[in-house]
C-alpha cells in the first residue's frame, strides 16, 4: 500500500490500521456469508466511504475557522479513518 501510492514509509502505522479496518469489513471464508465486523456487532457495515490508501483528498474547514474568500477546504492524502468516526 505504502510503496504502490508513494506515501512515506512514516505511515506504515496508518497503513496497518486502514488494512484491519478493510479486512474486518470484507467477507472471509471463516465466517459464512457475513463479514468478521458483522459477526461481531450483528449489523452490516457500512462501506460506502472507503477510499484508496494513499489518494488525493480534501479536507473541509469549518465556517467558524476560515474567514470570507478563503477556500473551504486543504488538500490532503487520505491515511485512513479517524478514530472519532470509528
């Protein structure tokens, strides 16, 4: 992951955790027609905001931390999910 997006071997950490994050919401053949974070928490997990390790994005600045004319946002690399949305 680290190596085919060019990120730093720095995010290795990062890297690991956007990993076990992905596995334990995709299907494994230990656990029959559910995902291993299924079999836990009895809900289907949501996916639809993964994104590629290591890909451009854009972070939003709120409206009380910018000012008038300034952009709405930073460009970044995306490193994984924060822990707060976890």
């Amino acid at each position: 992951m680290l190596a085919g997006k060019g990120v730093p071997k720095r995010f290795w950490p990062e890297a690991v955790l956007w990993a076990t994050y992905v596995l334990n919401r995709s299907p494994t053949l230990s656990v029959k027609d559910v995902t291993p974070e299924e079999a836990w928490s009895k809900m289907k997990p949501s996916i639809h905001y993964f994104r590629v390790f290591g890909c451009l994005a854009y972070a939003h600045i709120e409206d009380v931390q910018r000012k008038k004319l300034v952009p709405k946002s930073v460009k970044c690399v995306h490193l994984g999910i924060s822990e707060e949305l976890q």
